[in-house]
C-alpha cells in the first residue's frame, strides 16, 4: 500500500515553477514512480489494443530518453482512444484504467481525472487503488503549491492547487489553501467558495475537527467581508456549537448581529460576554475586553468596577485616549455620587432637630463622603490632564478638568482653563483609529469656533497646523505625519485624516506645530 502524504496548511500567501501549462503540469508527470506497477485490483484487458497500451505503458517506465518515453506514451494513448472509440472498449473498466496511469506520466489531471472516474464506475473493485493514484498525486502538487505559497509566488500555488483539487476531493487542505489565496488577494468571493468547500469535506470527518473549524472561521470572516452577515450568522452558531468558549467567534457574532439588523441579538450576545469578562481576573483580558467590561460596570453605575477596568487599560496603554476619556468620566460620576450623598446628608442634619443615633452616624459619613469626592476631583483633574497631552484641542477634555478644579475650589485653575477653552479656533474629535500589523489609520474632524479672550473679544484665528504622532506601547514615535487646518468659520468642519506606518503602534497623539 502506498503511503498517503498530507499537506500542510498556511496562512499566509506563498507559491512555483512547473505550475500546470496549457493543461500540462510537469510536476505531475516528474513526480510519478521510477517504476511500472501493476494494478491492484482484477482487470482484463480483453483486447488487442489495450494490451499493446498497456505494453508501451511499461516499456515508457524504463525509456532512456524523454523523447522515447513521449513517444511510446503517445502510442498507449492512441491504442487506448482507439480500443474505446473504434473496438467498443468503452465499457472495459481496463481500457479507462489505463488511460488514466498514461495521464499521469504525460501531467494531464484533468484527463487522469475523468478516466479514473469512467474505470471506477465500470470496475468498482479497483476504488481503494484509483484513490490511492488520486489522494498520492492531490498530496504532490499540493505540497508543491504550499512550497510556492511560501515562496510568494501566489498564481503558480493556484495552479498546483487547482490540479491537485482535479485529482482528489476527499480532503479539505487545497481547497483551504485557495481559500487563504483568494482570500489575502481580495477576492473574497472565490475565497469564500473555496472555504465552503473545505468545510463540507471536513464536516464529514470526525478526525478533522482542526481543520472543520478553521474553515468555517475563514468562510464566516469572507461572508462578513461579503457583508453576507446572515450566512456569517448560521456559519458562526454551528461553530460555537463545536467551540462554545471562543470569544474572538462570539464577538465576530455579535457584529454579525448588528451588520444584519438585529440589533437586539447583537446586544445579548454582547451583554453575555461582558458579563463573563466581568468575572474573570481582569489581567487575563486583552485592551478590547476590558474596555467591554468598564462600559458594562459604568452603565450599571458600579463606580469601582469601572474604575479597577479602565485603570488597568490605561495601565497597560497610557497612550490610549478611550481608555483615560473613560477613567476620567468615572471619576466624574464617583465625584458627584459622593457629593451629592454628603450633601443629601448635611441637609438632613440642618433639618432634624433630635436626629437618632442612626442619623448621627450618617451625618457624620459627610466627612468621609467629602474625602471620597476630593479624591476622586483630584484624579479627574489628572486624568483631564493626560488627555490633554494627548489631545489639546478637545472641548470635553478642557470641560471635564474644570469640573475637577470647581469642585476643588481651585480658582484661578478654573480662570485659566475656562480662558483656553474660549481661545479655541476649533474642536477637534476623533471618530476612528484602526491599527494593523504596520499600518494605522487615524480619522477625526475639526469644527470651527469663534475665539475669545478673557474678556469677550474676538480674537482673529490663523491657519495651523497639527502634528500627528503615532505611538508604541512605551509612547516612543513611529511615525509623524502633518496635517494642515485652515482658518475655520463658527460650525464649518474639515476632516483630518493621517496613515502612520511601522510595526508597534498602538495610539496616537496630536500637537500644535511651533511656527
């Protein structure tokens, strides 16, 4: 019995020479026996023909030229379309058979193919022969494709893996390779065919789990992509069936969800993740998750638990503006829950005149509450602060460090920033940030102002430029880019686009530029 090799698989593109020509594919032929063998299964030949086939067939194994092997795999040819087209050989299992192995040496799959197919039909007993021809050939040029995947020579894989998917369809590895293929050069639409392919096959083996999920991972990322988010759906449920606790498929359900309207579907699975999230140790989750989990514990006005999640995220990046926008507005609603308690209390004592042991005990709570709001007004203001750095040219951020200055009675703090605020020639806000492998894309926009001074003047705006710095985790530069903002009327906005490249950005951050 011959041994079968299986393929491996990669992710990423790669691909060779000898690539199928014309229908030809020189690695198929190159990669058959040295010698003949006899086939392993019964067949009669029961003509003259296809004995004379089978004759030239052997002798073409032991050629001492490649013209002579040519030719004499010219001659079984012809004896054997003549046997079946002239001599009604067309029902010989043998004749089929035959032509198949001559397809082979000369590197036609397709015609290897159709032959097997015929001789299996017509001589049953020959099955686990033919597909050991069949899965051996599939397992040569696909190997050959993954070596010229990974050579990065994606059209010469594609047409090794396309003749090897000519050969053999019993397993899902080629068809997953063209997937990748198709899939890194934006034809998410092939990919996607290919990636259903793969996953038919693998569904129907037991031992094929790995390979099972993979694809239907890549299918239900190319249906999204697609914006098929209803195949996506059904893809991704059968799938969190086989792997119940994969976050990264829940979450690309719950997008699933929105991107197909249903809302509703979307925020329960979101609510449901969260909630897990929430329960876990907090260190264990990446940026994203505990982002998820501060929001969740915020609207549920759990003070703390926000804080301890947006805290750990903003330790984890300090340059992460969502992450300090976040804490600070904690900080806020910690501020004015324990202000608003103290005062709630103060005027309780003010209007119970023999207030019980219970109420002076509560009463004197103020105290603490107090230390509890200044705490919690001081980390605003530094918090307000960081953002500041980041970005210094944000209302909410001037607003929010103000708050924390007015309630800590810091006048003159409050005198400064309220005047900067007004100084504003324009607001700037941020609506996106995508970060990939070596590129980040920010997307913001300003909004013009009328600037005053202190005292209410007017104050005449000039065209500015801000600085964009895309930053690493430690907050060292990898890449700075300009970008140039006129002089805006009360209102008028003018969108601010910018591409940092380089490995390693995890944030951003904007400066006026000096003239």
């Amino acid at each position: 019995m011959r041994r079968v090799s299986v393929l491996a698989l990669v992710a990423a593109l790669a691909a060779g020479p000898l690539a199928a020509q014309g229908g030809i594919n020189l690695r198929l032929a190159q990669g058959q026996p040295a010698k003949y063998v006899p086939p392993l299964c019964p067949l009669k030949t029961v003509n003259s023909k296809v004995d004379k086939a089978v004759a030239s067939l052997r002798k073409a194994y032991e050629a001492k030229t490649p013209a002579d092997k040519t030719a004499l795999l010219a001659d079984a040819k012809q004896n054997l379309l003549a046997a079946i087209t002239q001599e009604s050989q067309a029902g010989n299992g043998a004749a089929w058979y035959y032509l198949a192995r001559v397809a082979l040496l000369q590197g036609d799959p397709a015609g290897a193919d159709s032959s097997f197919t015929k001789a299996q039909a017509l001589a049953p007993s020959c099955e686990i022969d033919i597909t050991q021809y069949r899965q051996n050939n599939w397992a040569l040029l696909g190997t050959a494709g993954v070596e010229m995947q990974r050579k990065g020579q994606p059209d010469s894989a594609l047409a090794l893996f396309r003749d090897a998917s000519l050969l053999f369809r019993g397993l899902p590895h080629v068809y997953t390779n063209m997937g990748v293929l198709f899939a890194n050069s934006q034809h998410d639409d092939s990919a996607a065919i290919y990636f259903a392919k793969a996953l038919e096959i693998a569904e129907k083996d037991s031992t094929l789990t790995e390979d099972r999920n993979g694809a239907a991972l890549n299918l239900a990322i190319m249906y999204q992509r697609l914006n098929r988010n209803k195949e996506a759906i059904t893809v991704l449920q059968k799938y969190l069936k086989w792997k119940p606790d994969d976050t990264d498929a829940q979450k690309s359900l719950a997008v699933a969800f929105r991107n197909a309207g249903m809302a509703d579907s979307a925020e329960a699975m979101e609510g449901a993740m969260v909630n897990r999230f929430s329960k876990m140790n907090l260190d264990s989750l990446d940026m994203q998750d505990l982002m998820s989990v501060g929001v969740l514990a915020f609207n549920k006005n759990k003070w703390a638990d926000a804080e301890g999640a947006f805290a750990k995220a903003a330790k984890r990046n300090p340059w992460s503006r969502d992450a300090r926008y976040n804490l600070a507005n904690t900080y806020l609603a910690m501020a004015k829950m324990a202000g608003d308690s103290a005062d709630a209390l103060r005027k309780l004592a003010k209007a119970t005149k023999s207030p019980t042991d219970a109420q002076k005990a509560a009463i004197a709570d103020t105290v603490k509450l107090d230390a509890e709001a200044n705490a919690a007004n001081t980390k605003l203001i530094e918090q307000s602060e960081k953002l500041l750095e980041l970005e210094p040219m944000n209302e909410d951020n001037l607003r929010l460090l103000a708050q924390g200055q007015r309630a800590l009675k810091q006048t003159d703090a409050v005198y400064k920033t309220a005047e900067r605020l007004v100084a504003l020639p324009f607001s700037v806000e941020i609506q996106s940030f995508q970060i990939g492998q070596a590129l980040a894309r920010f997307n913001g926009e300003a909004t013009g102002r009328t600037p005053q001074d202190a005292a209410g003047k007017p104050i005449k705006p000039a065209p500015v430029t801000l600085v964009i710095e895309f930053v690493d985790a430690s907050g060292a530069v990898v890449d700075t880019k300009e970008v140039a903002i006129p002089v805006l009327a009360n209102g008028q906005k003018q969108q601010i686009q910018a591409e940092g490249k380089g490995a390693g950005i995890t944030a951003w951050r904007y400066r006026l530029k000096q003239s």
